[in-house]
C-alpha cells in the first residue's frame, strides 16, 4: 500500500494553475508534445452538455486551447484534470503540458495525452532548469 501511495503522491496533472503572473510561451517539441505559459480567457465547459472542455489563452498573438476533456463518448481524461480545469476562471495564469496539434491557426493542446517519461519533454536537460526542452513557438505576424 506504500507503494501505492508513493506511486500516486509522484503523479502530478499536465495542468498548473499559478499564483504569479507569467511569461506567455508556447514551446512545441520534436515528438509532438508542447508546453504552454499564459493567461486564460475563457473556460469552454462543452463537457458539461457532453462536448469538448478547453480553456483559451491568447499566447503572444495566437490562439491556444488547452483540452482537458475530450466530450461524451472519447477517451477519458483523470477525474482530478476535469475538476481543476472545470475550477479554472478567466484570468488565471496557468502552465500546462499535452500533445500539440495545429488547427487552422489554433493550437490545440491535449492534456489528456501524455508524453511518456522518456520523451524529450520531460529531459532535464532544458539550459533554462524547466526539463522542457524545445523550440519556441512565435507569430508569423
């Protein structure tokens, strides 16, 4: 049961809500995988009438969607991802991590899906000490 309990202590969710402004980022790794720094606008609960739950955030002139819940009837997301990202209100600095895939011009970051520990968003070997290491996702504007 330790183990157990260790296990679980260790997990930590792909959403961080902060408690100090940030630096607006938006960084896509070679595997897919993306991190993501800035304010939410809004918090879209679709999942609440079975549609998609994505909070938006507007990330040095672009347009990013966090989805913490896919909708009625997709793979299911950790319980504890749904309830903090359902408590995420606009205005709310927040750092996360998911697989990145571009649509149109939104980035849209799945939270659900995760890197494993051995993707290279997870080295510690980032010369800024976050363990993300990466390119820099800016406007094209």
């Amino acid at each position: 049961m330790e183990k157990l309990a260790a296990l679980l202590g260790a997990l930590t969710l792909p959403l961080a809500v902060l408690d100090v402004p940030v630096q607006e980022e938006l960084r896509v790794q070679p595997d897919g995988y993306a991190l993501v720094q800035g304010v939410v606008l809004e918090n879209i609960r679709g999942c609440e009438r079975d549609l998609p739950c994505a909070l938006r955030l507007r990330v040095r002139g672009q347009d990013v969607r966090l989805q913490y819940h896919a909708g009625d009837g997709a793979a299911r997301c950790p319980d504890a991802l749904v309830r903090q990202g359902l408590a995420v209100r606009p205005g709310t600095p927040v750092r996360a991590h998911g697989f990145h895939h571009l649509s149109g011009k939104t980035h849209l970051l799945d939270l659900c899906r995760q890197p494993s520990s051995a993707s290279p968003a997870h080295s510690s070997s980032a010369a800024d000490g976050s363990g993300i290491a990466g390119t820099s996702v800016t406007s094209a504007e």
